[in-house]
C-alpha cells in the first residue's frame, strides 16, 4: 500500500471512529444519570429529547459527509498531482462555475441544518398549557421547589445534596465513606412529578447564575438573579433522572445535583397528601429550626397576603397613613421589639392608623414575615433571622 493510500485509510478511520458516539455506540440500559466510558448521550425520555437525540445523530453524519469529502478531495489531489509526477501549477486565475458551488453548496447544508433545529428551538420553548408549574430557585448552594399550579400547588422545599461529607473527602484526605453509583447525583428532597404532564419550570436564582440541567429531559436552563426564565419537559417513562447546576457558581458549584422523579398519576397523587401533611406538621412545630432561606420564601408570601395592602410591595408605606418599613428602626432594630409589635400592635400619634395584632398568625408565620422584612428592599438587620421558637417564648411573656 503506497504512503498516500495509508495516510487516507488512516484519516477515514479517524473520522468513523469519531462518528461511532453519536451513530451506531451501543450505550448501557441505564437511564438517568451519567455511566462510566459513556461515549452518546444519555437515554432520552422526552419527546424533545428524543428529537434532539435524533437530530445530534443526523448533523454528526453530515459532518462526517462532509469530513471525508473534504479532506478526500484535499488528500488526493495533494497527493495525485503532486511535483514528483511531474505535475506542474496551474495558471488559471478564477472561476465563476467554482465560486458559485463553493458558496451555494454551503449556504444550502447551513440551510438544512438549521430549519430542523430552530424546529427543535421553537418546540423547547413552547411552554403554554403546562399540567403542573413549578417555581425553580438556584442559591449557593442548594435548590428551592415550589409547587405554584396544578396538583400539588403550594408545595415548598429545598433540594440539598444528601451524599456524606466523608465520601467526599478533603484536600490530602482519602473519604471515609464508600460512594455508591449516585455518588454527588443524591438528595434529600427529590422533585416528585407525573408521568406524561406538561411540566413548566419557572426559573430565577438569589445569588448567581445557576443552570438546571437534565440530560435525559434535554432540559439546560440558566437561573439568573432579577429575572426569571422558563423551560419545561413531559416526561414519557417512571423513572429517577439526575441531573446538576452546569454554571460555575462558587466553590461548592460541584454540591448542588438535581434529581426529579417521575412517577404514576397515583402514586403522585400519595405523595402529594403526604407531603402537605409533612408540611403542616412542621409548619406548627415551633421547635423546627429554619433556614433564612426557607423563611424568606415563606415570609414572602406571607406578607404579600396580609401586609401588602398597607406596606405597599416596596415596603414604602403610605405616606401620613402608614409606615415605610425600608430603614424602618422597629425592623433593623432588636428583633424583640419587632416580634411584639406583630403579637400586640401598635398605635403610633404620627399616623391615624394603627398596627393590629397579628396574633392569629402561626408561629412560623410571624417569624417568616420578620425575617423577609428584615432581610428584603435595602434592609440589612443585624439581627436578621427569627425563628418560631423566639415567637413562641415571646406570647407567653
């Protein structure tokens, strides 16, 4: 075999080989979470996935169409008509024939690549007429889920990764622990959704830029501070599908997976009851002890349905009528004083309308609603957390 027809036995076998991942790779029956020596992509379980499996297959043999007739052409007419031959250059200058098909040619393969995706695009971001709308929130770092139409409305909880400190391990220190095939890809709160829903996830984040990321779903959505995104996915098969942020967002950026479980309608509807039941629990049980984060989001909407009327959504108040709560020193001032205020109202001569008491607020309700205010609009409060317990010790004074 002359060194010409090596040279391109080796390039066609590189670019078959390069082509065997998106082709004809026969991937591992396992769905939902990355495997070792994985070459494809991962199982899709969504229409839009499925297509856009299909149409990654599709444009990686064009590229290999291209490849090959591309450096083909290339190699051989290096190679055939090379000074050895006795081949001399040639003295044309131009022609009209070849600049025709070099810029026609391209335009219509960039054509017939595009019209099939911008299809994938337009589909991808279709979100109307979802069966359940979740709200998404990305924070350092962790996930905030709640339910806000659909069954399950008024679901809330944070997603937080479940696999051990010490399967982890530190600089210079082996893990303690044995990490198991969801090493990382693990959670103490998984999102629980049903089979064949239209689910639409509403996303913003607190902080940074975080990114909601499920291959299987074919799902990559930024979460940004100040504004809020959408995407959405029907899940077609029961299933566990593991995900993780893919936006460097801090040291813990590897910590904060994402995992959703898909699951019957019934067995959906249980986990609902059960989980407002869970709920309900622990929003009376003043010994929980909450995160700041848990009680911003409850105090939000706490305050958006009792305190809005008169405080205005800015915090700005009424002038002459009520008052501004935006440097406010009752609430950057001791959270005690703040926390009788809500218990016991207060009339105050510089407005005719008093502050009611808000004793028929739960324990938790209270000390949501002071911590969103302590921590929202410019507001800084040294003491910026109060939990149930503080309220509770507070009515028996």
């Amino acid at each position: 075999m002359t060194y010409a027809k090596r040279l391109k036995a080796l390039m066609f076998g590189l670019a078959v080989a390069a082509s065997i991942p998106a082709l004809a790779r026969p991937e591992p029956d396992i769905t939902g979470r990355p495997v070792e020596h994985q070459f494809g992509m991962q199982p899709p379980v969504t229409g839009i996935g499925d297509y856009i499996y299909s149409l990654h297959n599709w444009m990686m043999l064009v590229c290999l169409i291209i490849f090959i007739g591309v450096f083909g052409v290339m190699f051989y007419s290096v190679f055939k008509h090379r000074k050895s031959l006795g081949h001399k250059p040639a003295t044309f200058h131009e022609s009209t024939a070849v600049e025709i098909a070099w810029t026609v040619v391209p335009f219509l393969i960039v054509i017939g690549m595009a019209l099939p995706a911008t299809h994938a695009v337009v589909a991808m971001k279709d979100t109307s007429n979802p069966d359940l709308t979740i709200k998404v929130t990305g924070m350092q770092w962790k996930w905030g889920y709640d339910y806000l139409k659909g069954e399950g409305e008024g679901i809330s909880f944070m997603s937080n990764l479940s696999t051990p400190r010490t399967a982890v391990g530190e600089p210079g220190v082996e893990p303690t622990t044995k990490r198991t095939e969801t090493y990382l890809l693990e959670v103490d709160n998984e999102v629980v959704v049903p089979v064949n829903k239209k689910v639409r996830l509403v996303l913003t984040a607190n902080d940074v830029i975080h990114s909601w990321t499920i291959p299987a779903f074919a799902v990559k959505q930024d979460a940004i501070p100040g504004f809020v995104r959408d995407a959405w996915f029907k899940a077609e098969k029961v299933g566990t599908y593991r995900g993780n942020c893919v936006e460097l967002c801090g040291k813990e950026h590897a910590f904060m997976p994402i995992v959703v479980k898909v699951v019957s309608a019934e067995e959906y509807t249980n986990w609902v009851n059960v989980k407002k039941k869970e709920m309900a629990a622990l929003a009376d049980d003043p010994n929980k002890v909450w995160t700041i984060d848990e009680l911003k989001t409850k105090g939000e909407k706490i305050y958006a349905a009792n305190c809005v009327a008169c405080h205005q959504a800015s915090g700005q108040g009424v002038p002459n009528a009520f008052a501004s709560l935006v440097g406010s020193p009752v609430v950057t001032g001791p959270k005690a004083e703040q926390i009788n205020v809500l218990l016991n109202g207060k009339h105050s001569g510089k407005y005719p309308s008093a502050m009611p008491a808000w004793k028929q607020l739960s324990d938790s309700d209270i000390a949501s609603v002071i911590t969103y205010t302590r921590n929202n609009w410019t507001n800084k409060a040294d003491e910026n957390i109060v939990q149930p317990s503080e309220v509770l010790a507070a009515r028996g004074k």
